[in-house]
C-alpha cells in the first residue's frame, strides 16, 4: 500500500500529487512490471481520500501508457523498457538557469446547413476586448520598437513565455533560444526540410494529415507511410521502412484520436536514437483541449538523446488568422540553424508577436484556453448526448472522443463509407470519411467510419445537425432493406 503526505493545502490537486507519487515510482523501477496496484477503494480508505480522487489519478496513468486495466483484477503496472529514471536523465548545466483514387475531399460549400469540417475553430468567443486593449498598450508604450526589425527567431518575450507554457503545461525544459516562431506550419516546417535535407527519407503516418503529405511532395521528398491503427502506429512498419525523419502527432492523432502510449513512446526514441541522422518531428497542434485527465506530457519532453522536434501553433488555441506558430529544436540543430538562417527576417509582424506576450504573459491565455476547455467540452458532450438519444446509438461506435476537437463515429447499419458521407451532403451536412485520410490503402482498414468535426457549431446547432444526420442515415438503411 502506498504511504505518502498528501498536502491538502498545497496548490496542486490531490489527483495530481497522487498521479505523479505513482509515477515517479513505476519511473525509479520501485514499482515493478506486473506489479498489482491496490484497489481503489482500498487505497482512498488507506489515504483518507475519495475514491474519485484515485479514479482520476489511475485514469491519467492508464491514458499515458504507465498503467493498464484488467476487467475483474484490477491496476498493473506497465513495462516499460528504456526509460531513464528522471534524475539520471542528462540536463545541459547552462539550461537549469535559463530554462493518405480515395475517396476525394469535397470542398464544402457555405450554404450547407451544418459544416462539420474538423479545421474550424470557435472565433466567437474569442476575448476580443482584452486582445484590443492589449493592442492600445503595445501601441502606446512600443510605438517606437514595433518599426524595429525582430530577431529571426522571433520576439524574446514571446519566446520566454512559449518556454514558460511548455514547461508548466506539456512538461518541456526548453530556453528561448531553442524556440523559432513563424508563420504558420507550413513555413516552418519548409525551414525543417531545408535544415535536415531533402537526401532523407520522410516518413508519415497512414492515415494521416494531407497537408504535411503536400507539404513533403512540394519539397519533392522521398516519403514512405507507416501504417497507424487505433491502436498505434506500426513499429513493425516503420522498422522495415528506410526512413530516418518521421513526422507523428503522439499526444492526439489525426484522424484516428488515439493517445500514444508510454511504451510505444519510449520504443520510437530509441528507434530515433539507433542510427545517426534519424528524428522525430512531433506536430502537437491540439494538445490543450483534453477532456478527461489533464494534457498528456509532450514526447519532446522524454528525449534524453536530442531526436525530437517539436512543432506546435496558435491556430487551434486562438485563431488561424494569427499565423503565429513556434517549434522547438534541439541544441546541436540550433547551432546549424544560426549558421544556415541567420540571415533570415521573421516571418510575424513585430506588432501581433509582442501583442501575443503580453496576452500571455498577464495570464489571459491561459484563462482562455480553460474558457474553451469548457466550451468545446459542452459542444462535445452535445454530440455525445444526442447521439444517445437516437434509435441508432446502438449501431455507433464512438472513438477518440476525450482528446482533440474532432471524434470517429463508426456506423454499422448496413451502408458504406461512401454512402453515408453523400447521404449527409445531400440533406446539406457536411462531414468527411475516413478513408480520405489514407495516402495509401492499407489492410483492415476500419469500415464505414466518419471523422466529425465539432467546434465551428454551437451546441445547438450540434443537436440539430446530429440528428438530422442520424435521422438521414436511418431512413437511408430503411430505403436499403426495403
């Protein structure tokens, strides 16, 4: 049994101490592969907590791969296999004080009654007082530097409260001068490939997000898919590809919605740290909305060998039309970056950058990015509960709903893919299927799966829009059966 001071005063929950007690604890190996956990009944007794407390804490364990749960026998510890204990992870000294024909896409017209696109984002509850304010300040009291050219890596404030951010919320020692901020991915991700070089062999998960598929042909690479499944991506695959750069989306993957695990985590960096030359870019675009638990740790942020890069942006969290997106690199690439770039403008006006800083720096950001926690949580369990009220709720498997601003629903009512995305654009909804995902065929790929996009609707008009997608698939399986 566990025995530990839980400080119930302290500033972090009691579901977080316990969370990360258990952790350090599977990490120092003192508990053990197999290893039983207690109860969680007896172990809120043994504490004097409740039992939600301990729910919540074995739930974030079990969501990051350090746990699995065993129907009628409990909580056992996962392996997990080249894992340093966190005080012998190396630390740079200098750091600790600065610290996939398919089936096509079909661009959605806006006169469709109810747009369920994934890459929309709630703009109407953006804070557009503050940011205005935050704007006269800038101009009042950095009218002079804002004509000022920025250095190419971007804003200095703005990099120290990216470092900040990454540090407190996705587990990253990170310094400013490791952060390059940009415009937008894309951009950066063009500056990736140039400061690698295009003689590698890209590698992308299959299915996977199109864009980064164009982005790499753009750049006339050498790509090779790794196929991915609900389960995770296949190692198995990867091994026998000649890539040596893979691009994942680990802590919510696109489409599929999976968390990727510990183990699996763990067993890509020492893929990565295998051969000279091989990295990780990891692309970490929604990793703030996380409804159950808090945000998985980055994987960036397990790398004791310098393979991971890490890409994220403020399009999800803020807006698209602010173009401001950031990644991390390690520190030997950092030094060929100054060598190859150095020359380079930044690509964000001086004014949003510094505007983004001081957002973020009198804590506005994150006030914001907790509103619409809650926000595009109420739009998804609008989904959920309408899905619920439907004679079809049976016949529809609900995937990847805890993470991210879009879900899967897989239909077992007798029609295909196909058939249920052009049934829905035709009553004027617009969703996409699954297979458009995939940059190549694959086997046991799932059947008649829809990926459902949810946070350009209100919660009103998600009921109404579900079910008048549900009601038209009915009477669609009706029409066949008749």
């Amino acid at each position: 049994m566990f025995t530990f001071m839980l400080d119930k005063k302290g500033k972090d929950s009691l579901y977080d101490q316990l969370y990360q007690y258990i952790k350090a604890e599977i990490i120092s190996g003192r508990l053990y592969p197999g290893q039983r956990l207690p109860s969680k009944r007896k172990l809120a007794a043994h504490l004097k907590i409740s039992q939600n407390t301990v729910e919540t804490a074995y739930g974030q364990l079990q969501a990051e791969g350090y746990i699995t749960a065993l129907p009628k026998r409990g909580f056992f510890v996962e392996e997990i296999t080249g894992l340093l204990p966190l005080q012998e992870r190396p630390q740079d000294k200098n750091d600790l004080s600065s610290k996939k024909e398919q089936q096509k896409q079909i661009n959605p017209p806006k006169n469709y009654l109810y747009d369920f696109r994934t890459n929309i984002v709630n703009t109407e509850d953006f804070p557009f007082d503050t940011w205005s304010k935050i704007l006269r300040t800038i101009l009042s009291e950095n009218r002079k530097n804002l004509l000022k050219p920025l250095p190419f890596l971007g804003d200095f404030q703005l990099r120290e409260e990216i470092a900040r951010y990454l540090y407190a919320y996705r587990g990253i020692q990170v310094v400013p001068e490791q952060i390059v901020v940009g415009a937008g991915s894309e951009y950066l991700l063009s500056l990736l490939i140039q400061l690698l070089g295009t003689n590698h062999t890209f590698a992308i998960e299959n299915p996977g997000y199109k864009k980064i598929q164009q982005i790499f042909q753009n750049h006339n690479l050498s790509i090779e898919y790794i196929t991915t499944t609900l389960q995770g991506l296949d190692l198995t695959s990867l091994a026998r590809s000649s890539a040596n750069i893979l691009h994942i989306t680990p802590s919510h993957h696109f489409p599929l919605g999976y968390v990727m695990p510990i183990q699996l985590r763990m067993q890509l960096l020492n893929w990565a740290n295998e051969k000279e030359g091989r990295y990780i870019i990891e692309d970490d675009y929604d990793s703030e909305f996380r409804f159950a638990g808090k945000p998985i740790p980055a994987l960036e942020s397990l790398d004791c060998y310098e393979k991971v890069i890490y890409l994220n942006t403020f399009t999800k969290s803020l807006a698209p039309s602010l173009r401001i997106s950031y990644m991390v690199l390690p520190k030997h690439l950092m030094t060929v970056f100054h060598q190859r770039f150095a020359g380079y403008a930044s690509t964000v006006p001086s004014f949003e950058q510094k505007a983004l800083a001081m957002f973020m720096a009198r804590g506005h950001f994150e006030q914001h990015i907790n509103k619409m926690k809650r926000i595009y949580k109420h739009q998804r369990d609008a989904v959920l509960q309408s899905i619920k009220n439907h004679p079809l709720q049976d016949h529809i498997r609900i995937i990847g709903e805890d993470t991210g601003l879009h879900l899967l629903l897989q239909v077992h009512i007798g029609i295909e893919e196909e058939q249920l995305v052009n049934a829905a654009l035709q009553t004027g909804i617009y969703l996409t299927g699954l297979s458009s995902y995939y940059h190549e065929s694959v086997l046991h790929m799932p059947e008649n799966t829809l990926v459902l996009g949810y946070s350009g609707l209100s919660s009103e008009k998600i009921r109404q829009g579900i079910k008048l997608l549900l009601d038209t698939w009915q009477q669609a399986a009706n029409k066949q059966t008749d």
